[in-house]
C-alpha cells in the first residue's frame, strides 16, 4: 500500500514537471527566446563521447560535414569537438573512411554545452538547415541538474571552433593539454621524463619508473637472474618506443598500437598498456627463455622544495590524511590495494587510479620518499615520493588501465571525489531534429525525456 502511493507520488511530481516544463518552454516562447538554461556542468576532466550508433540520421555523412555548436548568452558557438574514426578491429585509426559510422567516436568537453533551445530556433545557414540536427542533452550524474546542450549540425559552411585543449609535438615527445605538459624520451629510457602542472614551466617529475626481475632459462634450466630498468628495457626491445598519435586534438589525443594505447585530454591521461608476462623465448637466442618474476612501475617526483612544488603531500585510499612529500620516509601501507593515490602539491597536483588485470600474481602498492643518494637508482638517484604499484609473481597477460586526473594546487584529498568522476561518467541523450517544425523521429519526445530525467535525479521523489 506504501510503496503504491510513493509511486503514485513519483507520477504525479513528474506529471507536473513536464506542465512545467512546458509552461517554461511556453513562457520563453512569449519572450520570444525559445530557450531554457539549466544549472551548467561543473566537471572538466572528463569528456562526453558519443559513438556514431546515437546519431543515426548522419550515418555515411562526410565528418568534414558535421560541426557542433552550443546556444550561450543567446548566441550559437562553435565548439570545439573532434569525431575519431574507429575502424572493425575497435582500433582508432587516422582516417578510416572519412564518413560516419556505428563505431566512430564524437568527443567534446561538458564546460562547453549550452542552453536548451526549441526545436524551431536554428543556426543561421542555408545548408544546416536542409539537413536533421542533433539535439544532445549531457548530465552529470553525479549532480543531475547539471545539465547542458549542444546541437551537431551537418554543415561544411559553418565555422568550426579554434579552441585546442590539446597539442602534440611528435619530434619533441611532448604532448601539451590545458592542465599539463608530459615529455617522453625515447631514446634514452621507457616512460615519462618530464611533467609540467598547470602552465607553469618547471618539471616536477624526475621520471617514470621501471624495474623488473627476470629468471633467464637454458632448456628447462635456470642459469640466471637479471635486473631491467627502464633504461636498460630499451636493449630488449626490437621496437621503438617512439610515441605517435595519429589522432590530435581539438578535445583529446589518441594513439598507440596492440600493446599500449594513449587517450590525452586537456586534464586527463589515460594509458592502457597490455604485455605478456609468462614465460617467453628470448628473441634471437636459440634454446633459451625467460620469466618475470617481479615487477614495479612508478613515478618520482623531483624534490619539491627544488621544483617550487613544496609542500607536497601524498595521498591514497589506505592514507587519507596524507603524508609530506620531502624526502624523509613516511609509513604508507602497501597493502590492500589502493584504489587511488594522490599528490597534491603547490604548482598543482594528480590523482592516478589504477586498474590491472592478472591472470595470477600478487599486486602491492609501491610508495618511495627517501632523500639520500643511491647510486644503484636511475634518474636523480632520489626518491620523492615514488608513487606506483609492484608485481610479484606473475603470469598470463598483464593489463595496466591507468587514469591520471590533473588538479589544481593545495586542494587537499581528492581520492574520493576523482574516484567517483571516473566510476560517473556524463551521459548524453540525442534526438533528431528537422528545420521549420518538421517532426521526424525522436522530436516528439525530447521534451519529455528530458524532463523524466531530471527529475528522477532529484532527491525528493527517491525520497
Ligand atoms: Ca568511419
Ligand atoms: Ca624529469
Ligand atoms: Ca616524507
Ligand atoms: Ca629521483
């Protein structure tokens, strides 16, 4: 009996949203504004992406034809987007075919969505409006009234948006988003050399890195032990760990291959890296294999008070009071697992979720604040904070999912917040539209999706 009236009670509270709404949409209308603004998205990591399969009325359209455009301040802007191929393998390719299909990705950043406008108010362009459009309504469903809209016209007239979030500098190895600088150094070892935080110039990181412990075989016969790091892992590779990204920009960068895949966004990196850690041959020599018996990855700062990053403090799931970053040892469990680990700093700071699939083995964190001089060490020779996770034992396929979330400075825990950004992400719903009123299908109940969703969002119907 309740539970029939609190659902009796949820129907009624959406019935007169959607009066509501329409009374507001109504009421614009007399205005003659045609539009309505919801509370905006807050977040900026994290971008919104829709696959090519929820814009079916452009499906085989050039994507040189398609742009995307957002109602602020009563003006249509461009905004900047990108629209990356992906080809039947799931892999992003630089050019597939050049039209949309199911698969291919329409990227774009939640900060830039704009309010709603009705179904009759169009950019101003003879070729947009023979062709649909797309109305894409974004929420954070972490907040459900944030919302915002944006509309992707098919138009190669309009202009597109000059904003870059994003820039890649293949021959430098150097990638530059609107939160962080990252530099690799092929040549010299396998990783990150250097990073910047928040437009300052000054490298905060020493460096990646990596160790790893190997049995080498002769036949079935153990004969010795040998240690890699991330320097002497380049003699091993028959590959070149030059880093291309054939995808660049405006929203996000992508590239890699089988084994690695990069996803870089204004304030956001992802890395998926996937390598074979069972027992192999040694390339080249006959007879003769190798296991893994241990491995870490990690990154070392340099010393804060050097890179003017002082104070630091190292965060994590298992340490959410923190500990300072300065070179003098602190007590952090290695154990259980950490879902995130933070620094965060006075130039700015990074929280890295990790994620890694094993087929047997045992996963640690791993966690280095040790100023003295090592001469057995790479890089400075220091550990300041050297932050990542250690392997013991294993075997199968390893998969390493990492996502580094940049921040600003002295914010203080984030783990929390960053940890829900990553499990939350935005959602879009898209709904065809025609010019001059025509309704094709998906305009008919745009509105009242909208309005459902919102309010099933608010805490007082749950309630
Ligand atoms: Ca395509
Ligand atoms: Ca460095
Ligand atoms: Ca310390
Ligand atoms: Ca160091």
């Amino acid at each position: 009996m309740h539970k029939r009236m609190m659902l009796l009670g949820i129907l009624t509270v959406a019935v007169l949203m959607l009066v509501w709404q329409g009374a507001l949409a109504a009421t614009n209308f007399a205005n003659g504004e045609a539009t309505a603004v919801a509370t905006p998205i807050t977040r900026v990591h994290d971008p919104v992406v829709i696959t090519g399969s929820q814009l079916s009325a452009f499906q085989g359209a050039p994507l040189a034809d398609l742009v995307l455009y957002a109602y602020v301040a009563a003006t249509w802007q461009a905004v900047p987007f990108q629209i990356d191929e992906v080809d039947a393998d799931d892999n992003f390719v630089a050019l597939e075919d050049g039209v949309l299909d199911g698969n291919d990705q329409l990227a774009f950043m939640p900060m830039d969505a704009g309010g709603w406008v009705s179904a009759t108010t169009w950019v101003s362009d003879v070729t947009a409006v023979a062709y649909p459009r797309y109305a894409i309504t974004v929420t954070n469903p972490l907040s459900p009234t944030e919302m915002g809209w944006v509309y992707l016209y098919r138009s190669p007239t309009l202009p597109r948006a000059a904003t870059q979030y994003i820039a890649w500098d293949e021959a430098a190895q150097m990638v530059t988003a609107v939160s962080y600088t990252l530099r690799f150094d092929p040549q010299n070892f396998l990783g990150v050399a250097d990073m910047t935080l928040n437009g300052t110039a000054v490298d905060v990181l020493d460096r990646q890195k990596l160790r790893a412990t190997a049995t080498i075989y002769v036949g079935p016969f153990p004969i010795g032990t040998q240690q890699i790091n991330e320097e002497s892992i380049l003699d091993f590779l028959t590959e070149p760990v030059t880093i291309t990204l054939p995808i660049v920009g405006p929203v996000r960068a992508v590239g890699g291959n089988v084994t690695q895949q990069f996803t870089l966004y204004g304030a956001r990196a992802d890395f998926a890296i996937s390598i074979p850690v069972g027992r192999q041959d040694v390339p080249g020599v006959p007879n003769t294999s190798f296991t893994i018996d241990a491995l870490r990855s990690s990154l070392d700062l340099l010393e804060p008070t050097a890179t003017g990053m002082a104070p630091t403090t190292y965060y994590d799931s298992n340490t959410p009071a923190g500990v300072p970053v300065d070179g003098s040892p602190d007590a952090v469990p290695s154990t259980p697992l950490a879902n995130w680990q933070q620094f965060d700093g006075a130039l700015g700071g990074f929280v890295m979720l990790t994620d890694i699939g094993l087929d047997s083995g045992t996963v640690t964190n791993f966690y280095l604040d040790n100023g003295n001089f090592n001469a057995d060490d790479t890089g400075d020779g220091r550990s300041f904070g050297d932050t990542g996770f250690a392997i013991t034992d294993p075997d199968g396929i390893l998969d390493i999912w990492q996502t580094i979330y940049f921040l600003r400075g002295s914010q203080g825990n984030q783990g929390t917040m960053v940890t829900a950004w990553a499990a939350n992400p935005l959602t879009a719903v898209t709904g065809a539209q025609w010019f001059e009123g025509v309704e094709g299908p998906g305009t008919a109940v745009y509105l009242p999706l909208i309005t459902i969703q919102v309010e099933l969002g608010t805490e007082k119907i749950t309630d």
